[in-house]
C-alpha cells in the first residue's frame, strides 16, 4: 500500500507542476489516480474517447465524478467525450442513478450551455498501428492517459507532453465534428 501511495503523490506533483514523465499504469486503482489528476489540472479542454464510459470500477466512483464535476465547475472549460457504443437503456437503470457519471453531466449547468457534447460512433473505435483497440483521454495541450490494453486498464500516461498530447487531440478532433450521433443523456434518464 505504500507504493501506492507513493505513486498517487508522484502523480498528484507532477500533474500539478505539468512535469514530462511518463507513467505505466494498469487497473483500476491507477486508472483512477491518473485520471482524476487530469481532471483537477486541465484548465480548458478535455477530450475522452472510450467504449461505454459507464463503469462501476472507475467511471461510476465518487472520485471519478467529483474530479471532473471540479473540472466543469470552472467557467470556459469544455468536455468532448466520443463513445464507442452508448449504454443501453437497462445497463443505464442498473445502477442508482445519482451514482453515475452520466446523470452528472446530465445535472450539470455545463451540460445545458453546450459544454459538454457526447457522441457515439456506432461500434468505431481508434486502433493503435497493430491494430489494438486503443481509449485515451486528454487534458488541454499537454496531458494524456491512452490505454492500449483496455481489460486490463494498461496505460501510459504524461502530464507535459505536448508532442503525443497534440497526436491524440489531432486524432480526435479528426473524427468528432463530422460525427452526427449526439448522445442526449435525456434519453437516459426519461421514459
């Protein structure tokens, strides 16, 4: 457990100070560490893109939602997030509603000024050059998590890189406009 403390106060430091290290992480616990940093430290622009985006091991936790409710709780600050599949309408209703990501945005003034736009892209998703499914989030132009082994939450992460930061926002931003299946989270949560 010391370890991951020490790994959570060395990501807590050099997310805050945008310092170029890479780190290695894999599962849940480290997932959560480094997302939630980037969260709290992204001032402007945030992009995700994964699968569902609806889990109870890292999405749907209090730490997750309250670092990025701390992120859209700022002025001018925007969320993109592109979906591979949307959750289905039961997955959504297994889970009490107030304990998820998605019915935050949803209550979120964010959500209704148009800061937050979900899209699904109907089963595509990025690959890597092997061909690897691949989920990656950024935060502003210098930040990234990108996980290439996606069971098993493997990932890199950097919190001042611009140069792999800039690939992956090129990447994203090279689909996301053109894509028409905006997710309306009212049809998560209206019968």
């Amino acid at each position: 457990m010391a370890d991951m403390n020490q790994y959570r106060l060395a990501v807590k430091d050099y997310a805050s100070r945008n310092i170029n290290y890479l780190f290695h992480n894999k599962g849940d616990e480290h997932a959560l560490i480094i997302l939630t940093n980037l969260f709290v430290n992204a001032k402007k622009h945030i992009r995700i893109a994964a699968n569902k985006l609806y889990n109870d091991e890292v999405v749907n936790t209090k730490e997750y939602i309250d670092s990025m409710r701390s992120f859209l709780d700022r002025n001018d600050t925007n969320l993109s997030i592109l979906i591979t599949k949307k959750p289905s309408k039961e997955e959504i209703k297994s889970c009490p509603k107030e304990n998820t990501f998605y019915w935050m945005l949803y209550n979120h003034p964010a959500y209704d000024q148009g800061r937050i736009i979900i899209k699904e892209g109907h089963g595509k998703s990025f690959h890597d050059k092997d061909g690897s499914q691949i989920n990656f989030c950024t935060g502003d132009e210098q930040m990234y998590r990108l996980e290439n082994a996606i069971v098993e939450r493997k990932a890199i992460a950097n919190f001042g890189d611009s140069d792999m930061t800039g690939i992956l926002i090129r990447t994203f931003d090279s689909v996301f406009p053109n894509l028409t299946s905006i997710v309306e989270l009212k049809d998560f949560y209206t019968e």
